[in-house]
C-alpha cells in the first residue's frame, strides 16, 4: 500500500503500490513500506515526490489518525482448488454444467472478505462486497492437479485486515479448495490454508486465515463467526448424516453386529454400559436394525459409511487402499474357491506349500477348475497367475533368513524388536496362581541362581495369561479354534537378547509349563508352545495395542477437537496433522474389520469375541497417563526412574530397539510441544482460562470417554506442563506408537508360521488319541494346527493393505498438506523446522545403530535391522516410516 500526502487537501491518498496513480495536485512526500521503499524509489523518479520508509504499524496508524475519509483500494484473492483424478459420469455431467452457468453469471463460486474490526454504527463485523471468482468456465477443462483462480475486492482504508473469508458454492457440484491467499494489503500476503471440500449449497463456508488466537485475544470482528462455526461442526446430535455432511458427534459402537442376518451375527453394543465398557465413536445417526432396536443397520461396501467430508480419504489415499482390495480379492479368489469345492485342501501339509505363495502364486490344478461353473472366470484366473498377481511379496522375516523364526532369539529378538515390542514386562516373582516353579528355569540361567538373576534384572515375561482366560472355554468350545492362556519367561543374557526358558499353558483348570528342548519330541513340543505364545500375542497386538490404543482411544480427542476447538486455536493448528484420515480408517474398520463375520474375527483366535476382549482390556488395562513411551517403560518395570540419564530413566533392557529410539522420537516431540505451548501461554492461568482447550479436554473424558471418567488416573489439565503432557502423549501415540506396530504387520506376519494369527489344535498329551498322529507326522501336526489356507491368504491380505503407505503420506516432522503457511507466527514456523531436522537427526542415529555389531537385536547374520520408528519411507510396505496420524 502507499500514502500519498495531498499538500493542497491536507488529506491521506492511499492507492495499491503495484498500480500507482498520482494525482494532478503536488505531491509533497509519499509515504512507503520499509519493504518497498527502494523499488518505489526508482518508479516515483519522475515525479516530484520524496519517497520515505515508514513501519507497518505506523503507516497503518497515519492512515486512521490523519485520513478526513476512507480511501478505496484493490486487493486480490488467488483461489486454489484442487482437481479430482477421476471423474465419473455425474461428475463430468456437474462439471459441463457449472461451467455453462458460470459463464453466463446464473451460478458461481462467490467470496467474501470478513474484517478482524467491528463496524462502528452496525456493531457487526465489517465485510467487503462480495466478488466472484473469475475464469471458471474457461479452466473447467484443465487436467492440471490444480487450478487456481483469482477475483479482486475493494475495501476501504478502515476496513483492517480481514480475518476470514466466506465461500459460496453456487455450483451443481463440490470443489476441494486448498487455499487463500489475499494481496494487496500493507502487511503483505495474507493466507488462508482451507484445505477442505465446499459443498454445492447457498450456505457459506467460513475459513480463517493462518492467524492464531487463543478464544480471550479473538478480534471482535471474528468472534460472532468463531462459535457460529463450531456450532456448525457439532450439529445438534439428531438425524441421519450424509457423505456431504461436515458434522462431528459421538456414539457407541453399537454398530458392530447385524442381527437381521442371524442370531449368530449379534454382537454386544460396547460403551454405555460397566459391562462392556468403550471409547465412544463418530456418529451416524442411520436408522436401527429390524430386529433390534438398540443396534444400529449397517452400510456395507462398497456403500461408504458417514465420516465428515473433510475426513475422508482423498483419492491419492483411497486408490492406493482400492489396488491393495483387488489385490485382496485375487489372493483369495483361489484358495476361497478351493475350500468351497474341495474339503480336503484346507490346510497347509507342507513348508513348500506356504513357499510357493510367494515363489509361483496360489497353486490350482485342473480338477479344481472343472468344478467352475464359468469359464470366463477360469480363464481370467489363469491370466492373473501368469501375470504374477496371485504372488505374495516376500515377508522381510524371510527375505535374509528362511529359518530365522524357528531360532529362540529370534522368538526373544521379536519381542523387543519385532511387530508387538510393547508388552513385555520385568519379573520378580512369579504370578500368583501359576503353574512356573523355580526348577522350571534353574538350569537356563547360566549358572545363576534365581533370587540373582533377579537382582540382577535378568528376568522378563510377557503375560497374556489373565486376558484371555476369561474367554477361553468359549473359545475352545468354537470349530476351528484352540488355546491357551500363556505366560513366558524370558533370561536377558550377557549379549544383550533374550531367550525364552519356560512358556506356561492354561487350559483353566489345568496348566502345564514347556521348557527348552531336550530331543526331537521336545523340540517339536516347544515350537507348538511358541506358535500358541505368537497366537496369543497376534491377538493382544491387534485388538489391544493396534486397535485399542492407538485407533478407538484416540477417536474421541479427534471428534471433541473438531467440535471444541477454533480452526484459529494454536492446539487445533498443533493437531490437526495428527488427525488426519484416522475417522475414515476408523469408520473402515467398523465396516470390513472388527465387525461380525469380518476379517478380525475370522482371522484371529478368539473369533466372535475379538471386540469384547478388547473391552475387557480397556476397563482392567488402558490408561491414559499410561500411554506415554516413558510412564509405560516404567510401568512394565522395564525401565526405572533416573534423573541422570538423557530421558529421566534406565533401560534395564539396554539393547531393546523399540525403546530407544522411541524415546529419541518423544523427546523430540515434547520438545517441539513445549516450545509451541510457552509460545501461545504465557502462564498456566492461561490454560485454566481457555474455554475451548478445556471444553475439548472435558469433552474427550467426560463424552468420548464417558465409561472411565469417573477414573482418578486422568491427568488435570491447570498448567503448561499438564498441557505439554498431554499434548506429547496424543501425538506420539497416533505418530511413533501407531507406526512401531502397525507398519511390520506385513514383513513380520505374511510369513504365518513366524506369527501365526490363530491356532487349531492344542498341544496333545501322551495320553491322548491325537499324540500318535503328533508322533508320525511332527511337521504335518504342526502345520495343520496353523490357520486353514484360506484364514492365513486372507489374513496375509489384510495386513499388507494395512502395511501399506500411500503416495500422499505425510511423515513426523512434514507438513505437506497445508503447505508452509500453516501458521502465521515466524517463531512458530522456525521452531517446527528445527523439529524436523531433529526428526532427520534421529533418522541417521538409527541408521548407525542399525549397522552396530555390538547392538545384536538389530544387527547380525540374517537379523533384521530395527526401522520401525526410522520417520521416513517410501509409498509400499516397507517397515518404516512414521506417519503424522493414524491412518492405515
């Protein structure tokens, strides 16, 4: 912007720098930005003008103090909006026709700029005319990725800066608008990161620029379209939602079942009652079943079920999810239509038969396809096996050693270094009630006795026995389906791995404990035990640690942020890159994955109970003030408190991968929490009077986590360090937590015996009519007690999709999504680049660790190197990469 001194008037000009218009009367000096004073000198050259500097502020404050009236100038608004990849016939039908009425003015996309200042005789916030974008029927037919548009307003002198723009959809169809930017203006560019889907409706859309403001420092102007948009958000909990719809609510998992198609489809409603406690979900308000009035009716694929618009996969997202289901359907196609036409080929019977899944594909023989009623489909099955599409990739648990699972450090390297690092605990006695007895384990420690390994902290265990105890008869009362309740102890040994020494097996009212080999018959007993042990262990990683912790706990803060919480919160900024896409996945799972009959219940052990274990495990185990990396080291006993050490605690495990470069992962991100927080709080009565930081957190507790609230555990919420805590445990459970086991689901796990997801028979007895069969056959035993052929291909599908990382990843340390105006603070933007390259800093301290001899549970002959929580990858399944959010 430029003044323009008007010595004849004594009057203020003021005109847009790029375009300079002088008037006929002399000029007696002109008035410029520190920023534009060299470049305006050489253009007012010719005029008897003297060009000064002056700051912003000043120049804004000579302008209201001085001007005898408003000036009127031009600014300009460059929209961009993002195309869709693929359109299909309604789409293209929409498109042709916005664009007609676009061009004769019968419809369009309308923008209106809304000032921070309140209007002096209204009383309402000041606003420009609005302004049509222009050129949107000559760009209809761009194939660029993005578009951008622009379109001009004219404010006055006294308008301010606008805080917030308004866009009016007029069109037959949405656009996915990605940003704002507003030129023109003495401040220079002005930005609005948008990043969200603008419905065709004459309702507008609010967005705010990338200025923060905690709800006490909201200009006036914008403080009325502050709560009028969240209100928006909450909706008022009735009706049923629409895919269109941008609205965030809370309800039970009530959904999960479908009893209109049989008794046996019932399932529990979890959450709203102490029986089967559980976070709360996004509403969607469908209508209930016919058969009972307390279960919600299901939208089954490829029907979507509601989430907010804005939370929906994009395309780039949702194609890569589409590939990895074909894929799932050609890998099951075959051994789905073996086991439906020939019973006796349900099992794997040898090694090779599980080789040749990832050698040659799905084996089929002609017998077989004779038995397909259409001939078409045979032959579209050939051609997929020529073409390579019924290969599995080759698990990495078997790339650089095929027989590395049947080793016992392997079995105990897993355990710290493998897909389910996280419950392992420290042991100190035995638990009460178990069958382990001192000379279980006495010849396995080296030569010590046990009250030193102890001392020593040489002992460990991971206990799965209370868990699934409750469960077990049912279990074992299901076709196909046989386990036990496990214990296992581990011995730390002077190399720094563990090995298992003595696993115990409850049956309830019976219990027996397996130790180490002695001979051929032991050996084959002990590899039994440790299939059961994976078994149990599958179970507990997905339906606890996987799904539990890091998808359903973490809904509710989601849903509340959204509702609770201004777009122009510094918190909402903070978070928003940690929420991505993890209602929609959600919302997946509920429809194709935990529900009845889906592939959870199919795939694991506990079948038709899967969920309700998971509720167990939210009411005995699940602690928020627990879910941080350093509370729950010490919690397991897997580590103590010491002041001293770089991260306030020891390792007694000092070799444990998951653990230390976890904990370089939370320093990082409480460090940059921290620093962000000082930033916007000044002091902790700040945080206690910040009506939507504390709306959001009571909500999350009090709603989204309605069954526990009452919970003494949940931490208060009246400081900076209680919001620094808080803040650093969300974020590094949906980012580090969910990546260290989600992301080897595939290499560790598409290898079924390594970690078997169920198991068929137990370990026979001498006594027992099955031991013979065991006796003749070992091999054949074991692999039969594995899961069916067409359990272990669907279950090998499902956690590659889950393995997978999208093209449009965006990892710890990125923000891709909303550019580099996300924020408008400088110390802010710099203070998240000195994150990153903290980020990029432990990526190359796992590296080298990675190639320490000395580390040997991440490095050696055929071991595989820890990158689990290396932040960065690539598109595929490649066991690393931390994404920002839970989003696969």
């Amino acid at each position: 912007m430029v003044i323009l001194k008007d010595t004849i008037m004594g009057s203020f000009i003021c005109c847009a720098s790029s375009k300079l218009v002088f008037p006929q009367r002399q000029q007696q000096f002109l008035l410029v930005p520190n920023s534009e004073k060299t470049r305006l000198r050489r253009k007012c050259a010719k005029f008897p003008v003297a060009v000064a500097s002056i700051s912003e502020d000043l120049l804004r404050a000579s302008v209201s103090v001085h001007a005898d009236k408003p000036v009127q100038f031009k600014v300009r608004a460059l929209v961009t909006v993002r195309n869709k990849i693929k359109e299909d016939f309604k789409d293209a039908v929409f498109k042709h026709l916005d664009a007609l009425t676009d061009s004769i003015g019968a419809a369009n996309v309308v923008l209106q700029l809304i000032s921070t200042h309140i209007h002096p005789k209204t009383k309402f916030p000041k606003k420009s005319k609005e302004a049509v974008l222009k050129n949107w029927s000559k760009k209809s037919n761009v194939k660029a990725e993005r578009v951008s548009y622009t379109t001009e307003f004219i404010v006055d002198s006294n308008f301010g800066l606008p805080g917030a723009i308004t866009v009016t959809n007029k069109h037959q169809r949405e656009f996915f608008l990605e940003t704002i930017t507003i030129e023109g203006f003495a401040s220079g560019p002005l930005h609005f990161p948008c990043n969200s889907w603008v419905q065709a409706t004459k309702e507008k859309r609010i967005f705010f620029s990338n200025k923060t403001y905690l709800p006490g420092d909201t200009p006036a102007g914008l403080r009325v379209l502050r709560e009028k948009e969240l209100i928006n958000l909450r909706g008022d909990g009735k009706g049923v939602r629409t895919l269109s719809d941008r609205i965030y609510d809370f309800d039970t998992y009530n959904d999960l079942g479908n009893p209109d198609k049989g008794v046996e489809l019932t399932r529990p409603t979890l959450g709203g009652s102490q029986i089967h406690p559980y976070p709360r979900r996004c509403r969607t308000g469908r209508p209930p079943t016919d058969t009972d009035m307390h279960a919600e009716s299901r939208v089954e694929m490829p029907m979507r079920m509601y989430v907010p618009r804005d939370e929906q996969f994009d395309e780039s997202k949702q194609n890569t999810f589409s590939i990895k289901r074909l894929e799932a359907v050609l890998h099951n196609l075959i051994p789905g239509l073996k086991a439906s036409l020939s019973p006796n080929n349900h099992d794997f019977n040898r090694f090779s038969d599980i080789d040749d899944l990832y050698s040659e594909g799905f084996p089929f023989d002609d017998e077989i396809l004779k038995k397909i009623p259409l001939p078409q489909l045979v032959k579209k099955i050939q051609e997929c096996s020529q073409g390579g599409f019924l290969k599995y990739d080759t698990p990495k648990i078997i790339s650089k050693d095929k027989f590395a699972w049947l080793r016992d450090d392997e079995f105990g390297r897993q355990a710290i270094a493998g897909i389910n690092p996280v419950n392992i605990e420290g042991l100190k006695v035995f638990p009460q009630n178990s069958a382990f007895k001192e000379e279980h384990i006495l010849g396995q420690l080296n030569g010590m006795t046990m009250q030193r390994a102890v001392a020593e902290n040489k002992l460990f265990m991971i206990n799965y026995h209370d868990i699934y105890l409750p469960f077990l008869d049912r279990i074992n009362s299901l076709d196909g389906r046989k386990s036990y309740a496990t214990r296992t102890i581990f011995f730390l040994t002077s190399l720094g791995t563990l090995m298992p020494i003595a696993i115990e097996l409850s049956l309830g009212s019976s219990k027996r404990v397996v130790t180490p080999p002695v001979d051929a018959t032991t050996n084959w007993m002990w590899q039994l035990a440790k299939a059961h042990v994976c078994a149990n262990d599958a179970g507990v990683h997905q339906l606890v640690n996987h799904w539990l912790r890091t998808h359903a706990c973490m809904e509710p803060f989601i849903l509340s942020a959204h509702r609770q919480l201004s777009a122009m919160h510094p918190i909402f900024k903070l978070l928003d890159p940690h929420m991505r896409y993890t209602l929609d996945i959600n919302a997946l799972a509920r429809q194709k994955l935990i529900n009845a009959d889906g592939i959870i219940e199919f795939c694991f052990t506990p079948a038709r109970y899967c969920m309700e274990i998971s509720s167990e495990a939210y009411k005995n185990l699940w602690r928020f003030d627990m879910e941080g990396l350093p509370a729950d080291l010490i919690r397991r006993g897997i580590a103590v408190a010491d002041p001293t050490q770089p991260h306030g605690l020891k390792l007694l495990i000092e070799d444990y991968p998951y653990a230390t470069d976890g904990l370089l992962i939370w320093s990082a991100i409480e460090k940059w929490v921290g620093t962000y927080v000082k930033h916007y709080y000044g002091h902790s009565n700040q945080i206690r009077n910040d009506k939507e930081l504390q709306a959001w957190y009571s909500e999350s507790i009090n709603v989204g986590h309605a069954d526990l609230r009452h919970e003494s555990w949940w931490p208060k919420l009246n400081s900076r360090e209680d919001l620094v805590s808080i803040l650093t445990t969300l974020i590094w459970t949906v980012s580090a937590q969910h990546a260290a086991i989600n992301y080897g689901q595939y290499p560790y796990g598409g290898y079924v015996p390594n970690r078997p997801p169920l198991m068929r028979r137990l370990i026979p007895e001498a006594e027992e009519g099955e031991y013979a069969k065991f006796i003749a056959d070992p091999q054949k035993y074991f692999l039969n007690a594995l899961p069916s052929l067409l359990q272990a291909t669907k279950y090998m599908a499902v956690v590659d999709t889950l393995s997978t990382h999208s093209d449009d990843e965006e990892y710890l340390g990125e923000r891709k999504v909303q550019g580099s105006h996300w924020s408008g603070e400088a110390e802010i933007i710099e203070a998240f680049r000195r994150f990153s390259g903290e980020i990029r800093g432990i990526e190359k301290e796992i590296e080298r660790r990675n190639s320490d001899p000395t580390l040997r549970n991440r490095c050696g002959a055929g071991v595989l190197p820890y990158e689990l929580l290396a932040p960065t990858s690539q598109p595929g399944v490649t066991c690393r990469g931390i994404p920002n959010s839970v989003s696969t």
